[in-house]
C-alpha cells in the first residue's frame, strides 16, 4: 500500500480550510470534491486538475463541516454561525436551513442509506439526527454521564461532542468527546450502547470500515490513533508516530489502511496489521484538518486521497 502524491492546490480558499469530503458521481456529474473553509465559503472541485467547479457562500462564520449524500445530489456544510445549510450540489439552491441551538455544530455524516444526517452537537452533548425527506429533528441521542461522576463535576463541558461517524450498516452510531471518550448508540432503538476508553484526550475525527461494521478508527489529542471491536467493546490495536494532535482520520475503500492528518503538518499512511505508519507526506506547510479517502466500496484499491490545510491548500495523492 502507497500513497503517491499528484497535485496541490496552493491558495484553494482565502483563510484555512478545515473540512473537506467527496461528492459521488452521479449520472450527470463525476465525483467531485467538496471543502469547507474558514473564509465562510464551500468550494467544489474537479479532482482531474482540481479547477473549481463552484463557490458556495451563504454561512456568515466560519465552516467547520461538510457531508455529502450518498446519492450525489445534495451536501451540505456546517458553520460556527450554527446554522447547517443544506444544498443542491448542481443548482447550489438552498433546500434547507437547519439549527439546533444552543448547540455548535462540529461534524456530520449523512448515513449510508441517506435517509438521516447526523450532527455532533458540541456543548449539547448529543449528536442530533435530521429525517433527510422532510429536514426534520427526529432524534437526539445524548451521552449518559460516566457512573463514576458526581453530578456536582462540571463534566457536562467535558462531554462537548466533536466528532460523529456511522457504521457501514447504518446500525451504529459513535461519537468522540472532548474528554477522550468515544459513546456508541444503537440507532434504531435511539439507546446509548457503551463508551469506548482508551483516549485520553478529545477524540476529533473518527471512522468505520466500509468493510466491517464493527471496526472502529479513532484520532485524537493524545496523538494516538484507536481501532476498536465497537460492538465488542475492545480496543483491539493502538498507534503512534504523529509528534502532534491526530486532526483526522479515514478508512481506504479495500479496508487495508489508515490516513491520518495532524497538527504536526503531516499526512500519515497506515498499515493496521503492522500497527505502523509506513508512510508519511509532508507537502503541508501548516496542520491538516482533514483527510478523506474517494469511497469506492467493494474492497477496491486505487482511489484518491484529499487533505486540506490551515495552509488554505487541497493536496491529492493517488492510494494504490
């Protein structure tokens, strides 16, 4: 397994860039990428030469999360204003504006289905699920307190939600906290499952096979990187060679390894059986926020690789 760099974009948006994801193909339109930046703007972009296809604007803060519908058609981008504004990918029409105060919006994943988005709700410390046929709040799945806290502890703060993932069946939903803990619900039945221990500081990205739905990849503050038997409870593997905080993580499409971006202005490959980095890309000039594998499903290898920067550049590499 290698990564092989092919293009950067320097200048891609105004102000560092700190989401990015892909847009499936559809019978109209190639898969694209999309990136959400602190310049308050959503860019699409063509990955053959990373020309930019559209400039989305339309937040008044910051954007700090952006999902795409496994249909293709619609995305949508999250911003520090609160506010989730969801969109046609072709027109760029609103189709819908959702809040959910008093809580910040970190990230959000559109489950594979499509039929539900869900968002971590930061100091709300839930993860809030939206019907995607009618934009509605169908659930709020909140994070019980550790049995050991004393409801005196300010720990609701520690709590603050950053992260969410759905597991490839759609069954199971995980959250990384701000406290190092990582909550896993049961989706259908809107029951809290257990926590995931290990992390001893906030969990900022995390994500499941696309080939097991019990293998759960994890990055956090304490600059290590998790896998766990999510249904089983068991942190199974743990890894380290980052010099800085774990920004994001990604599962390739085969399921054979894991990218990594960090604060330490790096990209990272890894191989989960040697439990090693066996590569590492150093084209950034500041810390990645994001890293995101072009889905291909159905254990296939070779596939493009995004990562975007607080340098305000989009790198590709080709995954083989």
């Amino acid at each position: 397994m290698k990564l092989a760099w092919l293009r950067s974009l320097e200048t891609s948006h105004q102000d560092c860039v700190w989401a990015c994801t892909w847009v499936p193909a559809t019978d109209k339109s190639p898969g694209l990428l999309l990136t959400g930046s602190l310049d308050e703007t959503v860019k699409l972009w063509n990955p053959e030469d990373l020309s930019l296809v559209r400039t989305n604007t339309g937040h008044c803060l910051g954007v700090v999360s952006v999902a795409a519908h496994p249909s293709g058609k619609i995305a949508a981008s999250a911003s520090m204003d609160s506010f989730i504004r969801v969109f046609d990918v072709e027109s760029n029409n609103t189709i819908a504006t959702l809040e959910a105060p008093p809580s910040e919006v970190w990230q959000m994943q559109f489950d594979p289905r499509g039929t539900t988005l869900a968002v971590a709700g930061g100091s709300s410390a839930s993860v809030k699920l939206w019907d995607t046929a009618e934009w509605k709040l169908i659930s709020t799945l909140s994070i019980p307190r550790p049995e050991a806290s004393k409801p005196s502890d300010k720990g609701n703060n520690k709590k603050f939600v950053l992260s969410v993932a759905w597991s490839s069946n759609g069954r199971q939903l995980a959250c990384g906290s701000m406290d190092g803990s990582i909550s896993v619900f049961d989706v259908q039945r809107s029951k809290f499952l257990h926590h995931l221990d290990g992390h001893t500081m906030p969990v900022r990205s995390l994500a499941y096979s696309p080939l097991d739905p019990r293998v759960l990849v994890s990055g956090s503050d304490d600059e290590r990187i998790h896998m766990y038997d999510a249904e089983g409870k068991t942190l199974f593997s743990s890894m380290s060679g980052h010099s800085g905080w774990v920004l994001s993580v990604d599962v390739s499409p085969d399921g054979a390894a894991i990218a990594s971006g960090s604060s330490d202005r790096t990209v990272k490959l890894w191989d989960p059986k040697m439990r090693a980095a066996v590569q590492t890309m150093t084209n950034h000039t500041d810390q990645v926020w994001g890293v995101k594998f072009e889905g291909g499903g159905g254990g296939v290898r070779g596939s493009l690789l995004a990562s975007v920067s607080d340098d305000k550049s989009i790198s590709l590499y080709n995954y083989s």
